[in-house]
C-alpha cells in the first residue's frame, strides 16, 4: 500500500487554482445553455471543450486514465462518470450532472452541477435542492481545524433524514496539480475522525445523492456508475481552499444561474 502525503499549496498556488477554476465556471456556465431536451451529449461535451481551449486551459478529464471524453454527463440513474455518447439524447424530464475539470498553468479545477431538462418530478427537483444543500452544509463544516469526518457527517445526517441513498465508494478529494490527491473527503462519517483540515489545503467536496439505495454498479466500460436499483441520482461539487483567513470557495455556481435565472450562494 502506498502512502500519500497531503499536498500543501502556496499563495502563489492558490492564485493559480482559482483561474482554473474560473475555467470550469464559465464553461459550466456556457454548457448550462444548451441543456435543453432534444440535445446530444456529446454536442454538450463538444460546447465543453472547446470552451476549456478557448481560454487556454486542458481538459482534465480527457485521456484520464483512458476516459474518452472532456465532460462527465451522467443521465437520471447515473450517479458519476457518464461517458456521452452519440446516441444519448437529453429528454424532458430528465436531470444531468455535468462534471468538469480544467487543467492551467500546472493546477486543476473541478466541480460539477445538475440541472433539470425541462419539467421535473417533484421528488426528483426536492432531490437536486437538498443535494445542493448538503453540499453548502459540508462546505460550512470545511474549516481548518475541524477533520473529513466532520464534514461527511454534515452531509450524511442531513440527507439521510429524507430516506436518501448516501453514496459510499465515491467521495470528495483533495486538488492541486493532481487532479486527485490527498485528502479523501466521503459523503457520510463521523464527527472529528479522519485527516484534519489544515491551511495549505485545497479539495473538492461533491455529495452523490440518490433517491433509492446507495448502493451502485459499474457499466462494463469501466466507468459510468449506477444506482442499483436505477432511481435517479444528484451530484454537486464545489472546489475551495483552506487558509489562514478561513476557507475560501473558489468555484462558483454564480454564472449558472445568470443563466437559469436562479440565486447561488457561492
């Protein structure tokens, strides 16, 4: 077993982490457009890259180990990792988590969101809300001093007390010039246990909600992951630093919602 030591970041880093992640929120932004029923996957996943290139930067998930595409575009019961593919069209009804990352100058920024196509169930719109919630939950509980337990309990007990399915074998992680380093950071956990927030740090923290079970299942290619009993899922992720100051998110959901019309608070 390989031991991976946390990976501290510098001030001159952080400035570089938050372009990336200006990269991945305008892109999020630019997708958001074209999230529409009758739309192909891979159309958005084209609108994605060439909105990463544009602005100098690389997608991060194409070519990652063997993943074929610059988004992750997971449909209804695909909780992450959904490969877009040419037959795949956005339906009424439906809801997308789109995944993005984008690599400048040497550092990576990553996070997602999931937006309804059109009309949603009531269940499935009060799924996508709390799913964010826990996330804005988790992120309060991202502090330095406090430890990954504490913020997989922040997330946990508030989605569990909806019957919701609390994804294990997925989590948050730590980000830098690697796309995923040190720390893990899982969606469930108990309070002061596991590696403890400290300045230097940037991760990711994404709740991956579902409405059924949290068990999952793996696609034979590898990577698109299920809920098993095929119920949709929500996953949202925001990237941010630890410092001196306090905790700064350095992702944004802003331009989003310039685009669906709605108010995000980071």
């Amino acid at each position: 077993m390989t031991f991976r030591r946390i990976k501290y970041k510098s001030e001159a880093d952080f400035v570089k982490l938050r372009e990336s992640a200006k990269v991945v929120a305008i892109t999020l932004a630019e997708v958001a457009k074209y999230v529409k029923p009758g739309v192909p996957l891979t159309y958005l996943d084209s609108i994605g890259e060439q909105c990463i290139r544009d602005h100098h930067a690389i997608p991060s998930f194409k070519g990652f180990e063997g993943y074929p595409a610059s988004l992750c575009l997971s449909v209804n019961d695909v909780v992450v990792h959904g490969i877009p593919k040419p037959n795949d069209v956005l339906r009424d009804g439906d809801i997308v988590s789109v995944d993005c990352g984008a690599l400048l100058n040497g550092f990576h920024g990553d996070f997602a969101y999931t937006f309804a196509v059109g009309e949603v169930k009531e269940e499935v719109r009060l799924l996508m809300e709390r799913t964010k919630e826990s996330l804005m939950l988790g992120i309060k509980a991202a502090v330095s001093g406090n430890t990954v337990g504490d913020i997989g309990h922040a997330v946990q007990s508030y989605c569990e007390q909806f019957n919701y399915g609390v994804v294990r074998e997925l989590c948050g992680h730590g980000i830098g010039r690697d796309m995923h380093e040190r720390p893990d950071i899982p969606n469930y956990g108990r309070p002061h246990t596991g590696d403890r927030l400290q300045p230097g740090m940037c991760i990711c923290i994404e709740p991956m909600i579902t409405l059924g079970t949290h068990k999952i299942y793996m696609e034979k290619d590898g990577w698109t992951i299920h809920t098993q009993d095929n119920k949709p899922a929500a996953h949202y992720e925001h990237q941010m630093i630890i410092t001196d100051k306090g905790t700064e998110v350095i992702s944004s959901y802003k331009l989003i919602g310039e685009v669906l019309g709605t108010q995000e608070l980071y």
